[in-house]
C-alpha cells in the first residue's frame, strides 16, 4: 500500500544509512556541501537507533544497501558502473552488489527446485554447486543435467523477495508523489511515472518465465552477432521461481587484472560492449538493459558472454529513428538537426525557441569533443544538461528511461574496461550504418511496401469499415452536400493515392 505509512520506511532508509556509517561516507564520495551533509547527519542521528545494523564485515556503503533490501540494490548496482560520478572507491564498494552478495542455504535452492518442476533436485542434476554468484534477486548454482550430462547454470530466486520488493517499491511511489505534491517543478520529470516503469521492470524480472523467454528472443536476435554469446535457454528445466541455461565459462569482464593475465585486449572488449548495445538497440530495438560487470564474461575466444536476462529494453522503430537522428547530429556536431529531431518528435514544447535551443545543445556537446575521456566529469555533464532540459520544460520520456539508464551503465562498463575510450568514435560507424538503412530513399520504399501489406490484409475488410464509419459519422451530425468545386479535388487526391500505390507496388516487384 502506497500510503503516509511508508514514511516509516523511508526513516529507516534515513537511520540505516547514519547507523551504517554510510550517509558520512557517500555524501564525502559525492562531494556534498558542508551545509548538505550536516543537515544529513542531524536528521539522520535522532532516528539512528531504528535503522537497521546490516553486516559490520561490509565496507559502509555496501552494508547499508544490502541491509535495505533488493530494491536499494538494484540502485547501487546502477551506480557501481559509474566511478566517474560517484568516485572510484564509493563504486569499488558498490560493485559488491553486482555478483557477490550473501546467498541463502543450497537447500533452501533445493527445495525451490523441487516444488517448481515437481521431482527431487538430485533426480534432476546429478551434480548442484553450492552458489557462484548471488545477486539481489536471485542466485546461481553450476549443475549437471542428469539425463544428457550437460553442465548448466541454474537459476532460484530468493525466498520472499516478491515481498520484499513490493515493500520498497510502495515506500518508492509515497516519496515521489510527495515529492511532485511539495516540489511542483519536479512535475516535468514525472518521478510517480518513472517510479511505475520501475515497477513493471521489476515485476517482470521477478518472473523467470519471462526472463527464459525474453533470452530465447535476444539469443535468436544475436545469434549471427560476431564477438557475442547468448547462452541457450533450457525450457524443461525452467519455470517461474527456476531458470536452466547453457554453462558458459569465461573471466568476469569486471577483473581487469585475470583479463590481461588471460591476454584480452581490453580496449577491444570496450568498444565491442558499447557498440554491441548501440547495435541491439537501433538494429533489433530489442537491448540487455542491465548490462553492469556482475552480468558478462570474456570467453577464452575472446566473446563477451552475456547473462541475466531479467531487464530487458524495448523501442519502437520510430523512437529508433528519433534516437538515431539525435546521435547522429551529435556526432556530426550538427545542432539545429539536432534540436529539429526534438521539435519534430514534440520532446521540447513547441512554443520554445528552435535556435535558442540549439545553442543550448551546442553547449552540452562541444567540451566533449576532441577531449579525452579521462578529462570529461560525467556528473558535471549530466549536471549541465539537467539545467537546459528544465529550462526548455522537457519532460522526461518513460519510454526511454531504460536506454538512457542502461546507455550510462554501458558507458561505465566500456570505461573501466577502457578509460580514455571515446563514445562519440565508438558509436558513429553504427548510427551511421542505421542511418543509411533506415532513414532515406531505401527506407520510403521499406514503409511503402509494409503500409500496401496492411492494406492488402484489411482489403476485404476495407467497404465494411468505411461503410460503418460513414453511418458513425451521420448519426453523429447532419450531412452536408459536398461544394460542387470540392469533388474534383477529392477524385483527383484519390488518383494520385492510387498512382503512389501502384508506384510503391511497381518498385517492390522490380
């Protein structure tokens, strides 16, 4: 329930993080103000006592969250990508939370095993690991299919963590609707919607039927995608609570010193992650959208072995092109298309000022340029381009937050592979190629050809719904004789209708 009694939650979050001794650490990490973080420690202190003591074996940032629960992990994991916002030992601590938090008893595993594909686990594998990795929604374990002998990842999700989840998520929706009630201006960022998508985010994750089909899709996407793995999806032995794919073996791509031990060229392995989920998303529309070092592997061959299919991003094929045409003017420094897209796609509202809003965007991109990586503060960036997007009342797109989200940890992800490494570079060959395929001459004829498969589908159909809908409309409202001037025009926009028609058709059969 969504009610003032989440309050108490968000005390406790408060009191935990001062008992914890992470509310000093982080906001040093974060480079609070002074006058920030003693209002913290003040507000935090009286309720100390009620947070909760978490494991005094983890370093304080990590003890906190893990203490608060699986959806204050999910958040930690998102920032354990980034030591170039958060710093490099706040994300150090934080990258705990990606593959190696306290799992719960292989029995426990067991037994879950055993309820959802109804026989013994043991019957079922002959060999079940004790757990390799353990996250904040599930765990890991390396087993032995007894039937065929093939060595397999299985996946269990933690017992009550649907419970828990919930929880948090309720205490989530409170604080960002008092937070539009007592901030109006953070209305346009729209915190109640983006809180929702998280929601349907989570509940779909919570659900490994899903998750087993949402790996099947991005393996057949993929399949084809050199330098890339999707292990195959198990469905015998998956269910809602349990998940059995193909064992992978590799080197966790977080482990830079075991991948220069195993002779990886780093730098590759960088620019391969990002402009593999540049591709996935423009190409298939269809991305991995948890894409942190706890979720891939750099196989002996080189691939990058991709898991956890959890979260996963979805985008229609005109916020594609949308997207697509923004990045590129980006790359080609071109700022009035660039600010054109926004207008056209009605991000920006449309009685602000088209050039004074490119200038804007100039802004943002130019100390990017010709600069290396290392010198650019992300957080600062980020920090600027916040500025003009409230000053021009753009909203925030829910549709996009998953890629903006998931693009940031990509980055992060290629950075530590790579510091000095470039998006802009990286990412131009690929927007490029989409650009070429998606949006000009090629691309007309594509949409011609999709909109006459339409028609030719409802043909039939086609008399009857004009028919009703003319009966819809003269009910509605008395109908008027056509101008005597009017109905040559309608025949003539109806000839030149067919004549786009039977052009489209032409082109498709030569």
């Amino acid at each position: 329930m969504r009610g003032p009694h989440n309050i108490w939650r968000l005390v406790q979050t408060l009191a935990t993080m001062e008992r914890t001794g992470a509310n000093r650490f982080v906001l040093e990490q974060l480079g609070a103000p002074a006058s920030v973080r003693a209002a913290a420690r003040v507000m935090g202190w009286p309720f100390k006592v009620l947070g909760e003591k978490g494991d005094p074996a983890l370093p304080p940032a990590t003890r906190a969250i893990t203490a608060l629960g699986p959806a204050y992990i999910k958040f930690g994991q998102i920032l354990s990508t980034r030591p170039d916002v958060v710093g490099d030992e706040l994300a150090v601590q934080l990258r705990v939370l990606q593959d190696k938090l306290p799992p719960f008893p292989t029995e426990i595993a067991k037994e879950t095993v055993a309820q959802e594909l109804g026989q013994p686990a043991d019957e079922l594998f002959s060999e079940f690991s004790e757990p390799i990795a353990a996250a904040s929604i599930a765990q890991v374990h390396r087993a032995r299919v007894a039937r065929t002998g093939e060595l397999v990842a299985v996946k269990v999700l933690r017992p009550g963590v649907e419970r828990n989840f919930r929880k948090d998520i309720d205490a989530f929706y409170f604080a960002a609707s008092t937070i539009e009630l007592l901030a109006p201006f953070s209305r346009r960022l729209r915190p109640t919607d983006v809180i929702a998508h998280f929601d349907g985010v989570v509940t779909g994750e919570l659900d490994l039927r899903i998750e087993t089909a949402q790996a099947a899709e991005f393996l057949a996407n993929t399949e084809n995608d050199a330098g890339f793995t999707v292990p195959r999806v198990i469905w015998p032995l998956s269910s809602k609570r349990v998940m059995t794919m193909a064992w992978c073996e590799g080197v966790p791509i977080g482990d830079n010193a075991a991948l220069d031990a195993a002779g990886h060229d780093r730098r590759a392995i960088g620019e391969r992650v990002l402009s593999m989920f540049l591709r996935h998303a423009l190409r298939d529309g269809y991305f991995h959208a948890d894409m942190h070092q706890g979720n891939m592997k750099v196989g002996a061959n080189g691939d990058i072995q991709c898991f956890d299919f959890g979260i996963m991003g979805r985008i229609d094929e005109y916020t594609r092109r949308v997207y697509a045409e923004i990045l590129y003017g980006f790359i080609r420094r071109d700022y009035r298309r660039v600010a054109e897209v926004h207008f056209e796609a009605g991000y920006v509202p449309a009685d602000r000022e088209i050039d004074e809003f490119a200038q804007a965007l100039r802004s943002v991109g130019e100390p990017i340029f010709g600069m290396d990586a290392t010198h650019i503060s992300m957080a600062k960036l980020l920090a600027y381009l916040f500025e003009v997007t409230e000053r021009f009342g753009m909203a925030t797109r829910t549709e996009l937050i998953l890629l903006q989200r998931t693009m940031v940890v990509v980055e992060g992800v290629a950075r530590s592979l790579n510091p000095s490494i470039n998006i802009w570079e990286v990412a131009r060959p690929i927007v490029e190629e989409y650009i070429k395929e998606n949006i000009g001459p090629k691309a007309v004829v594509r949409d011609l050809s999709r909109t006459v498969r339409v028609l030719s589908r409802f043909g039939p159909r086609l008399p009857e719904l004009a028919e009703a809908a003319l009966i819809r409309q003269s009910q509605s409202e008395p109908v008027r004789p056509l101008r005597p001037w009017l109905q040559p025009l309608l025949w003539m926009g109806a000839g030149a209708a067919l004549t786009w028609i039977g052009a489209g058709l032409a082109l498709l059969l030569s």
